[in-house]
C-alpha cells in the first residue's frame, strides 16, 4: 500500500485514501501529529515524537529537533554518545509513521509520496528521499507541499482556469508558491521562500523577549533550563490563538518567572520576520508575472499560519481572507494521499497532471571581456532560469578567449549571484578544442532538467563534433553551507577600492540584490547596468563616479517602480 507523508520540520503525519477519501493516519497514542523529534537512551532504544521530546527535557542532550532545516547537509546531532545526520534522524520518524500506519491499516505499507518545501533545492530533496528508503519505504515520487495542499483543496477539481497562492509557513521553513489551473492540468508558475524561516523562529522571538525583560543572561542557563524556556514560549505563543494577552511563565533557578506580553508587543517584535516573509511573496509574484490582483484564491497551510500575528499580516498582505477549509495542518499530508492514491490508478480519484518548476538557476562560470585586452573570470552565466517549467532543455554557446587554447571546462553551478564562486558547484566537465585562434572554437552547452530533479549536461565542440556528458544525481561535488562561506571569505576584497566607498559599496550590493531577484530581460540588463559602473569605478574619476552613481540608483529605481 502507498500512503502520503508530510515529513515536517516540527511534526509529521501521514494519510491514506480510503472508500471516503484521504484521511489521517492516527499514531500509536491516537494523535494526527507526530513531533519530529528523535531521541535514544543509553542503551541505544530510538524514541520519536512526543516520549522523544519529553526526553528531550528531561535529558538534555538525548533529543534532536528541527533537524530538517540541515536535510542535505553533512551536519551532525548528536545523541548521547552516536551521532547521526538529519536523513538518519528524519528516516527514525518515517519508520515511526510507517510502523502506525501498518498497526492502523492492518496492511504492509511499502511505499509513499513524500511532501517536501517547494523551495528545496536538488540535495535536500534527494536526502528526503534516502530518509524514505533507509526507513524501508519505496519513494519514486517526492511532491512539493504547496503542490499537495492545492490537491487537498480540491482545487484541482475546479471546472474553471484558477489562479492561486499557496502560504506555506511550517515550524522550520516557509513557502510561496503560485498555481494556475487549466482543465486537469495543475501548473507550478513560481516558487520562492526561505529555508530557515518558520514557527521556530516566532517561538524564538519569545524567549528573547522574556529574557531581556527578566534580566537573565541565555548563556548561563544550562541546556535543561533553555529547554523548559523554549517550552514555556511554545505555550505563550499559543495563547496569543484567542487572546490579545498570554502569559509566559517559568522555572529558573528554582523560581518561577513569569511575564505578561500583549499581543501587540509581539507583533512588534515580530516586525523583522514578517519583512522576510513579503520579500518571498514579492518575488514569486514577479517571476510569475502577475499581479495581486490576479490572484483568485489564497490558501494557508503549516500550522504557523494559525498565529493570529501571522494571520493579521496575511490579510492585510493579500487585501482578503484566505481559504482555510482544510486544517493547515492536515493539508499536505492529505494531499500526499491524493497523489499516492493517483499512483496506484484508484478510479475514485480525478487524474490531474501536476507539472512542477525548477527551483533555483542552473548555469556556468564565464570569463568577459573588459575591453583593452583584459579579461575578467568568475562570473555567472544562466541557462536554465529559476521557476523554469520542468522538464526543460536550454542550450547556449561560448568561444574561447585566447589563441591555441586547447582545452574548456565547464562548471555546473547551482544559485543566483553574478559571481560563480557565490553559487553552488555540482560538478564540471572538460573537453578538448583544436588549437586556432581565440574566438574561432566554440562549444555548445546543453542543460536538461527533468522532473526528477535530475540534471543532464552535454557539451558539444562544433569543429570536431565531439560530444560530452554528465549527469548530476549524486552528491559527491556539491558544497555545504559551511565550504561556500570559506570560498566567500576567501574572495573578500583586500586593497582600497573606489567600489569599497560606503555609498558606493552599498548601491552595488542593492544592484546585485536586485539581479539575483530579477529573471529575462530585467537581470540581463542590471548586469549591463552593473558592469558599466563598475567600469566606471575602475576609472577612479569621481565627477564620472558620481554620475555613474546617480545612473545607476535612477535605473534601479525604475525597476522598482515596475514591480509595484
């Protein structure tokens, strides 16, 4: 049997179709939700969900949590004396909800569509992937969650064209998402969000707050006190669900602290992360070329979306109340049911093809020409596009630059930034070029990216046609967050520099901003706009700087004006 999963990164649950539709899988205590914690005693039993964050309190040290924030990375937790990587502690969880769906079902269950944030890049969705399988379950078709939750909406058997906007603000990560109907065909237009935003960090402004009113240094409370404190902000924060007050108390050193926060003194301090969540909002509505208004439904899901600083702030956002028929809690998992049970052909269920999009740029490094002989390396050259309907196939060509040159590498990056050493590097390819002038060799690159998330790179040499490939599936070439830090930290600038003054220093770091935001015609002409006061800079002329300055600032905000 194939059930659906909605592994989060503060609870997960799972759902099957039955005779009366998709529906949720209780656990072993009779919950729908299962925390995503993993914790193991001393003699090495693994506990999940809430026995596992109890522990958690009780053992400092024992317990790991959130951990799907670090899902593709080589990052470890540590339980008691093992270590584990957030795959293994994510495959403890799926083996959890697997084993209660067997007790539930009375069936083998062998296999399952996993949900993941659509704004999971390759890596992570291929880790999620390993956790299903290291927990016994087959997984060929991992689902994007606002995808889902579309499903579970039963938007997908709406008989008109719809346009919508699905809200995805879960315990660890948040995601936007815009989806247009058209018949049975369900098309991602753009996705965009952020990895390291979600409840955890609203819970977080909590515990910072009571600190600071309190007096108390965090870094002299042991890990079980940070613990309870972390549990007493979970408690206030849900106390703000039906009230305009809520009370934070708790035990410290032996005596109980409490404070009184109002609900607008959390929105306040709130401020900053709501900033974050517009700007993701922003961008996929300008990469899917529509405007608010376009909009025809807006959908929450992640139980985040309950917060009523949350809520407040989507109304106002959105200019009208979103559609919460569905539990946002429930809205994946049930999804994920749908979709499995489309897997397996059940005639009670409408077929609907789902097409998909690529979540970040795939693209190369390239060497420009400066003029006067002078050539620059290290920039970024797109191919595939961020929000490119997938499966997709770009090929662009490129030249040698200097005479006899023999041979030309390829690197595949992964990202946004003009610069190459910014992005990330899945792998490269090398092919050899018959000695000629520069300029008189080329080569023609080809990316193609399926549904699988999996990338195909051909590199063809026009004069001898011979043919190069590779494919990236493995993560044996890609960066951590950590080695692309270093790389950053290596290419920092060492001499004084006009480009180093602070105005303009901070005109190009907005410019460059606006470039890994932008897409088409828009980027490639910032870069343009980028590259000529830099050139300008390089003249260290400062009646020209300043006119290239006030250029520049005029472009860009044009650009703005445009988006609005």
């Amino acid at each position: 049997m194939i059930i659906g999963i909605d592994l989060g990164t503060t609870n997960s649950l799972a759902a099957y179709y039955g005779e009366d539709g998709p529906k949720i899988i209780p656990n072993r205590l009779g919950k729908h939700l299962t925390p995503s914690v993993v914790s193991m005693d001393e003699e090495g039993q693994i506990y999940v969900g809430e026995t596992a964050r109890e522990r958690g309190l009780l053992y400092p040290g024992s317990a790991a949590s959130v951990f799907k924030r670090s899902m593709g990375s080589a990052k470890k937790f540590d339980l008691g004396k093992k270590q584990f990587t957030a795959e293994e502690l994510s495959s403890f969880v799926l083996r959890s909800l697997k084993e209660d769906a067997e007790e539930f079902l009375g069936v083998p269950v062998t296999e399952a569509v996993i949900s993941v944030p659509a704004y999971f890049d390759d890596k992570r969705r291929k880790a999620t992937k390993r956790a299903g399988e290291l927990a016994g379950l087959k997984v060929e078709r991992i689902i994007s969650e606002p995808t889902a939750a579309a499903i579970a909406y039963g938007l997908y058997e709406k008989t008109r064209n719809t346009r919508f906007l699905v809200f995805d603000l879960g315990g660890g990560t948040f995601d936007v998402s815009i989806l247009e109907l058209f018949q049975n065909i369900l098309e991602v237009r753009a996705v965009a969000g952020d990895n390291y935003l979600g409840g955890e960090d609203f819970t977080g402004v909590l515990e910072k707050l009571f600190l600071q009113k309190k007096g108390i240094d965090p870094d002299r409370l042991d890990a079980k006190t940070r613990g309870l404190v972390h549990k007493a902000a979970e408690s206030c924060k849900l106390g703000f669900t039906e009230n305009t007050r809520s009370e934070f108390s708790c035990l410290i050193d032996g005596k109980e602290e409490k404070l009184e926060i109002t609900l607008k003194e959390y929105e306040e301090q709130c401020e900053p992360l709501l900033e974050k969540i517009r700007k993701p909002v922003q961008r996929s509505l300008s990469d899917a070329h529509i405007k608010l208004s376009d909009i025809d439904v807006v959908v929450l899901v992640g139980g985040a979306t309950r917060l009523p600083v949350v809520k407040n702030f989507i109304i106002k956002l959105f200019r009208k109340f979103p559609d919460t028929s569905v539990h946002p809690d429930e809205a994946v998992a049930l999804g994920a049911a749908i979709q499995a049970a489309m897997k397996e052909r059940n005639a009670a269920v409408k077929e609907v093809i789902l097409t998909d999009v690529c979540s970040f740029t795939l693209g190369t490094e390239v060497t420009i020409d400066r003029g006067g002989g002078r050539f620059e390396s290290g920039h970024y050259c797109p191919i595939i596009e961020r929000n490119t309907v997938i499966p997709a196939s770009r090929t662009e060509r490129f030249y040698t630059i200097r005479d006899d040159q023999t041979k030309l590498t390829i690197n595949i990056l992964q990202g946004e930034s003009r610069f190459a050493a910014n992005n990330l590097l899945l792998g490269e390819l090398t092919v050899n070029v018959p000695k000629n002038r520069a300029g008189e060799e080329a080569v023609d690159v080809t990316y193609t990216y399926d549904i699988n998330s999996i990338l195909e790179v051909e590199v063809k040499v026009l004069s001898t046609g011979e043919v190069k490939k590779q494919i990236i599936k493995s993560q044996e070439n890609e960066m951590t967050d950590e080695e692309i830090a270093e790389r950053m930290k290596e290419l920092s600038y060492l001499k004084i520099h006009p480009r180093d003054q602070e105005e303009n220093r901070l005109l190009l770091l907005r410019a460059e901003r606006m470039y890994e935001e932008s897409m088409g015609d828009v980027r490639r002409y910032l870069d343009i706009q980028i590259r000529n006061f830099e050139e300008i800079l390089d003249t260290r002329d400062r009646g020209k700087i300043e006119e290239g300055r006030e250029a520049l600032k005029e472009a860009l905000k044009e650009i703005e004006e445009e988006d609005l």
